[in-house]
C-alpha cells in the first residue's frame, strides 16, 4: 500500500512539475521585463532629474544667504522680497525654510536617479514631491495674503517644485498594478495635508508661541526698550538668557540683544561687553542702572518707564 503511495506521490510531482517551471518562466519573464522598461528609461527622466539639480541650487543659495545673514541678489533692503525673507515664515524648527527645501531637491534627486532603473521608487519619489508641492503653496498663500509681498526666489522654487509634481504624474509607471491612482495617491494627499496643518498651528504659536504672532503689549515693550538705550547683555549658552528671550515670545528678536561670547565660551568677549564691565548673564543697563538675572516683563516695563499704548492691550 505504502509503495503505491509513493509511486503516486512521484507521479504527481512529474505532473506539477511543468506548471511550476511554466510559472517560474512566466515570472522570470515579467521581471526581465520590467528590467528591461527600467533601463529604457522615460523621456521626461532627464527633465525631472534637471528640475531637482535646479532647486537644488536655488535652494542652496538661499540657505548660504540666510546663515550668513546676507541679502539675495536683486533684493535690497526693504523691498517686498527682504521683507518676505526677513518675516517669521522664513524660518521653521530653527533652520531656515530654505534649507528644509535643500533637504526635499536633494531626496527628490535622490530618488529621481533610482527611478531612472527602478520604476518601483514611483510611490516614494511622489510622496515627496507631493511634500514639497504642498507647502510651496502654504507659504505662497502666506506670503501674497498675510505678507502682502511676494519675492522672486519663494515664486521661482513654487514653479520648480510644482513642474516636478505635476511631471512625476505623467511619468507613473502604468503597466505596474500597485502604481495604480487609488493606491497611489491617498497617502501623498494625507501626509501632505498633515504637514501643512502641522505647519499652520506651529505659526500659530500653538506649539510654541515665540513662532507664532507678537502680542501688541509684548511688541511695543520691545520696541520702547530698544528705543529708549536700554540694553540686555548675554550669551548663546546661557540658560537663564534664553529664558529672558522666552519671555517676550514672538518679539524676542526685538530686544536690544548683545551678545558677549561671539567667538565661542571660552573665545574673546565682545568689546560692547568689556567696555561695561559685564560679569554676569543676562545683565540689564536701563536708565544707567545694572540688574541682573532673568527680569519678568512687567518689571522690565517698571523700571524703563514704559506706558502701554492704548491699543495694545495685554493678551
């Protein structure tokens, strides 16, 4: 009984056997085709990967630009594009936003060249341009209806990333089943959504209040201390000054800051600093008068003689 099992067990592998060598066959055919469509390329491959190189530049320029506190060609002072650089928008977690767009042209690059042989990176290199396409129209948005300035740089990276997103849709490798529409654009539509509303709360000062609008009161006391000769002495290291900084939130930039250490903890002091004979951070020079430590808002208003505006009222 058992050998007739046996013989029977033989005789249905012979007979799966062909199925499976057809199937192996099938597959290894679909893969050396899709190889084979990989390395053909795609006509808009070099114009893609050309319009990332290109913001890649752009974007590298602008953080250059904005670490080393210059200002863009063809961007004086005061005009709408310095006040779009120089506005709370400009920057994001720390970095400049133009460094953030560096980071996105390069992962775009990155990913455009794998997709020139690996039409599978399709889903990922979407995502980001998606990412990138996204906030480019929040910040757009931001700077014609809340900056009411526009500036030539911001617009020229918007048509870049944009032309990118618009041309990697054209470029979807349609005779792979999981590039289909209804798989593939869900997720770059929910994280992109995701991030710009990340984007609106953290300048709405929901996450943290010195990236979000100046309160009137805490603006005008800034001003008035600058104004008056007040002076607020400190170090980038120093604890307690940063706290000092905390304390007047989105205006912070506006004190009259200087800082004593420029060349590092242990570098030379400043000569403001050396001059006035500064020992401890922060220290205060109101009215020629020393204090010491961190100084709570209402008493900074105290001691420089502040009267609060009519129309700007504590919040």
């Amino acid at each position: 009984m058992s050998k007739k099992r046996r013989r029977s067990g033989r005789q249905g592998s012979a007979e799966n056997a062909p199925e499976a060598a057809r199937r192996s066959e099938t597959r290894t055919d679909e893969t050396r085709g899709e190889a084979k469509r990989g390395r053909g390329g795609h006509p808009l491959d070099n114009w893609l990967l050309g319009l990332a190189l290109a913001g890649i530049v752009l974007t590298s320029y602008l953080t250059f630009i904005a670490w080393f506190g210059e200002h863009p060609a063809f961007c004086g002072a005061g005009s709408e594009c310095d006040v779009v650089q120089q506005s709370r928008w400009s920057t994001f977690l720390g970095a400049p936003m133009a460094f953030w767009g560096l980071l996105t042209y390069a992962l775009l690059a990155r990913q455009l060249w794998r997709l020139r042989t690996r039409p599978s990176a399709w889903r990922t290199t979407l995502l980001l341009a998606a990412l990138g396409a996204a906030v480019s129209w929040y910040l757009t948005a931001i700077s014609v209806f809340s900056i009411e300035a526009t500036c030539t740089y911001c617009l020229a990276s918007f048509g870049i990333m944009n032309a990118l997103l618009v041309l990697l849709l054209v470029r979807r490798p349609a005779h792979m089943p999981e590039h289909a529409w209804a798989k593939s654009l869900p997720t770059p539509a929910g994280v992109s959504a995701l991030i710009v509303l990340g984007m609106f709360l953290h300048f709405g000062g929901i996450f943290d209040p010195a990236a979000g609008p100046e309160k009137p009161y805490l603006k005008a006391l800034a001003v008035h201390l600058r104004d008056s000769g007040a002076r607020f002495y400190g170090a980038y290291w120093c604890p307690a000054c940063q706290q000092q900084k905390e304390l007047f939130e989105a205006s912070a930039e506006r004190l009259p800051y200087i800082e004593c250490t420029p060349n590092g903890r242990n570098g030379a002091r400043s000569v403001a600093c050396t001059a006035n004979d500064i020992q401890d951070y922060p220290t205060w020079i109101i009215d020629g008068r020393r204090h010491a430590g961190v100084i709570p808002a209402s008493e900074l208003a105290r001691l420089s003689g502040f009267r609060e505006p009519a129309d700007a009222g504590k919040r």
